[in-house]
C-alpha cells in the first residue's frame, strides 16, 4: 500500500428485498419503505471497470453497519468509520453529521434480494464473507468471482457449503461472466490463478495475496475488456472511463481514505 490516500469508487447496490425477518422488523420501525426509499449498501472498489461481472454483495456477518440518510430519498449502509469520511468529502447532507439512523448486523442482511449497476447478472444477493475488514473502505464488498481471487474463492466456498454459512445454494450460483481477457491467465484471472496456487479456501492468505498481485499486474496492464460500452479496449484505459461513467450517472461515487 501506498504512502498518500487510497482512491476507492463506491459502488451504490440497491436493496431490493429483505429476507431476514429482523431486518423488515428494523427496517418498518425506521420507516424505511423499500418502495418509497432507495436504500443501498455502498461497496468500495479499486476495480471499476470489472462491475458488469458482479454476482453478489459481500458483507461481514460480524460487522454492524450504520444505516444513513444520504439525503434526497436516499439511504446508505456502510460502516460508521466509512461513512464518518465521506461526511468530510461533501459526500453527504451535512459535514460532521455521520450518525446512523440505525444500526444492522451483517448478518441479518444475508439473503437480500439487491440490483447493482453495470452487472449483467440482473438480481443478485448479499451474501457473507467472513475476511471482511471493519477498518478499509466501506466494510462491504462486491464481488467479482473472474477477477478478484479473495471472491471466487469465497463464492466457491458459499457454493459448497451452504449448509454451513446457512443461505440458499442458488444464492451462490449465479453465472460467471468472463469480462477481460489476459494473455497469461485468459478470461477468468482468478480461476485459473486460485487453481494454479491450489487455494482451498478463503483463509489462504499468504497464497492469495500472491494471486492477487498477479491477478492485478496481468489484468490492469495487459488485459482486454471484451464486455461492455469498451469492449476491445485495453484495461489500462478503461478503467478511469468506467469509473466516470458510474459518477456520472449517479451510480457511485469517489472517495477516499
Ligand atoms: B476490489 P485495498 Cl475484480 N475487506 O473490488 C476486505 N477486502 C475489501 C474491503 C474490506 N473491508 N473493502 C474492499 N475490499 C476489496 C473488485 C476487485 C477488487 C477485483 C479484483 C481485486 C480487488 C471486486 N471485488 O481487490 O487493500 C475490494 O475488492 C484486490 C485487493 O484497499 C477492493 O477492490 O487495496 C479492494 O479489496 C481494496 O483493497
């Protein structure tokens, strides 16, 4: 990591749907209709340009998010360490002002029907990812299983044991979208890099910080788009393209911390 502050883009991801019963219980004493309101969980991101091949939202069943009036009908879930920045970045209705409505576990968000922007894959879910940490970025996660090796492997683990992290197996299966392609590694980095340094599971992190270097090396100078508005295009230059493009349309944000 470097020495000045870390560039991330926020990703807004609606919910759709609670599932959990707590989570409507908390949801309808706040008065937050779902159909009156847009609620999103915002996933900070280094990697714009990979959303069309989002397959569900991360976030950690042992955090509690702060739930937030965002201002002009809209609500934000992210930790309050995350949110506190962004108050301080003109992010927010009012500078200084970061306390939550309410706060929400993790937990009870699993299962939550949401719809993220640029994603093929249409309605998604939240879904949990236990190597969350509660201090960098916004404490939730979107995943992208062809590019981001820390998701295809935990998404490779919900898939096998769902029994385990007690969600729906279909939950977990969404297809995957091959959206850049590599010389080296081909058109899903993060296989072929998981399988290549034979990580068995999300907790294999000296390993995956190895495919995570490679994955990101090979795919931000020498990868392809061969998805989207840039496809054809090298990802080198894409990637602050898209990342207007999410601004621009209100999507996301920059932040940093
Ligand atoms: B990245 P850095 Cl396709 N805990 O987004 C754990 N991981 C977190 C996190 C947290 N609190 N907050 C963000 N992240 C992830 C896409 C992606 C990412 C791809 C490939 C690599 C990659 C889709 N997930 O990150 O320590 C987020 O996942 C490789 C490290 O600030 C975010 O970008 O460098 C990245 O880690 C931020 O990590």
């Amino acid at each position: 990591e470097g020495l000045g502050p870390q560039e991330y883009t926020g990703i807004k991801i609606k919910i759709l749907e609670l599932f959990n019963q707590d989570a409507k219980d908390l949801f309808n004493q706040h008065s937050l209709d779902l159909n009156q309101k847009n609620v999103y969980l915002v996933a900070a991101t280094l990697r714009p340009e990979t959303m069309y091949g989002q397959t569900c939202c991360f976030v950690s069943p042992k955090i509690n998010y702060g739930v937030f009036d965002a201002g002009n009908n809209n609500y934000y879930i992210t930790t309050i360490r995350a949110f506190k920045n962004m108050c301080y970045q003109k992010l927010t209705p009012q500078r200084g002002n970061y306390k939550p409505i309410f706060t929400i576990s993790g937990q009870s968000l699993i299962g939550s029907k949401i719809t993220a922007p640029l994603a093929i894959n249409k309605q998604l879910y939240i879904l949990p990812m236990e190597t969350i940490l509660e201090k960098k970025g916004t404490g939730i996660v979107t995943c992208v299983p062809t590019d981001s090796p820390d998701d295809y492997i935990n998404m490779k683990d919900l898939k096998n044991k769902p029994e385990y992290y007690n969600i729906k197996k279909e939950w977990a299966s969404p297809e995957l979208i091959p959206l850049i392609n590599t010389p080296k590694y081909g058109d899903k980095c993060a296989e072929y890099l998981c399988n290549f340094f034979k990580i068995q599971s999300p907790k294999d992190s000296v390993q995956l910080q190895k495919a995570k270097e490679l994955a990101y090396k090979e795919g931000f100078f020498n990868g392809t788009m061969i998805i989207g508005k840039y496809a054809g295009e090298k990802v080198e230059f894409v990637k602050a393209k898209v990342k207007n493009d999410i601004v621009e349309s209100g999507e996301g944000f920059v932040y940093y911390e």
